[in-house]
C-alpha cells in the first residue's frame, strides 16, 4: 500500500503537473492565476500519499518487531 501511494505520488507530480503546466508556457498572467489551484490541489495529493507511505513504512518495520518481541516473551515464559 505504501509503495502504491509513493508511486502514485511521483506520477502526479512528476508526469501528470508537468505535462499539464507545458500547455501553459506562454499564457498571460490571467490564465496562471487560474492554474494557481491546481498546483495547490497536486500539492496537497502529494502530501497525502506521502502521509500514507510513511505511515505504511512504519507499520511494515512495526509489526515484524511486534511479533520478534511476542515470541521473545512467549520463549521466556515456558523456561
């Protein structure tokens, strides 16, 4: 899940913006201040997919060391 999230972050950040903003090289300050919140909403989609592939990254170094550490204890328990 958190691979998916960071491949689809670089995606839409690195293909899908640039792609998008290359119809607007030459367009006059009008139509840049429109394309303002598009880069805004890519911006925070980005952050978001960040947010879940951290937090998919810490689960997946969590949960083995949860389970290392359960076994530990079981181990000691029964000697």
């Amino acid at each position: 899940m958190g691979l998916f999230a960071a491949m689809l972050a670089a995606a839409v950040n690195g293909l899908a913006l640039p792609l998008f903003l290359n119809h607007y090289l030459d367009a006059p300050p009008e139509k840049l201040s429109a394309v303002k919140p598009v880069v805004n909403y890519n911006t925070a989609l980005n952050h978001a997919f960040d947010y879940v592939y951290t937090g998919a990254s810490c689960l997946a170094t969590l949960l083995p060391r949860l389970g290392i550490f359960r076994t530990i204890f079981w181990m000691k328990s029964r000697f």
